[in-house]
C-alpha cells in the first residue's frame, strides 16, 4: 500500500502464541479478531506505565496507540487469526525484549541490572 499512508498485516496464532510487546513508533494500529480468542494489552507511558487489558473473541476490535508498547496472547486451545491496520506506510517496530537484551553493542549488564532487577 506504498504511497498510501496506511498498512495492514495478517497475524496467525498457534495455540498460546504471542506477539510480543513491541511498539510501533510511526503508527497506532487497529486489531480485528478474525478466529480464536485472543488476550491483548497496552501499557500508558511514564510516569503511569498502566495495563490496559482485554480478552478479544471473533469479530472484536482494539486499538494500540501510537508508540505504546503492546502485546497480542492466543490464550486458547486453538489457533487464532487477527488483521491489523496501520496508520502508516511504515509504522517501524521495536521488539522491546530484543532492543533491551539483544543490542549490538551490548547495554552494559549494570545499566540493566538496576531497573529490570537482574
């Protein structure tokens, strides 16, 4: 959808399987449920940093602010299907977990050490 301003994805779900919390720091994005149950969540910036969850059936909605870190968990037996769109051509993403512990170079372990509790 190059020229648009807008992106949408298919996300298929094996049973218990998640997409991560990440953040999509050009875009907000909109989720639809299209099979299975789906647990999903937002967390507010700081200095709040609050959960905003919800359990998604077929046919639900829910938005993801822009830049929020998010997350979507198949929290049943089954496999789940979910669309999403994208307020941009190129929203980006950031994994949280792969930024934070996979960098390259490497965060100094006594940087993390004292928020993350390692």
């Amino acid at each position: 959808m190059n020229t648009l301003g807008i992106s949408a994805v298919r996300i298929d779900y094996a049973p218990y399987g998640q997409n991560p919390p990440h953040t999509h720091p050009r875009a907000t994005e909109i989720l639809t449920v299209l099979e299975g149950t789906l647990l999903v969540g937002f967390v507010t910036s700081n200095p709040e940093n609050r959960l905003f969850t919800k359990v998604l059936n077929k046919g639900d909605v829910f938005v993801f602010p822009i830049g929020l870190i998010h997350f979507q968990f198949n929290i049943g037996h089954t496999n789940a299907v979910a669309i999403a769109g994208l307020s941009s051509q190129n929203p980006g993403v950031i994994t949280i977990a792969n930024a934070v512990f996979g960098s390259d170079p490497a965060i100094d372990p006594d940087v993390l050490s004292v928020k993350v509790l390692v």
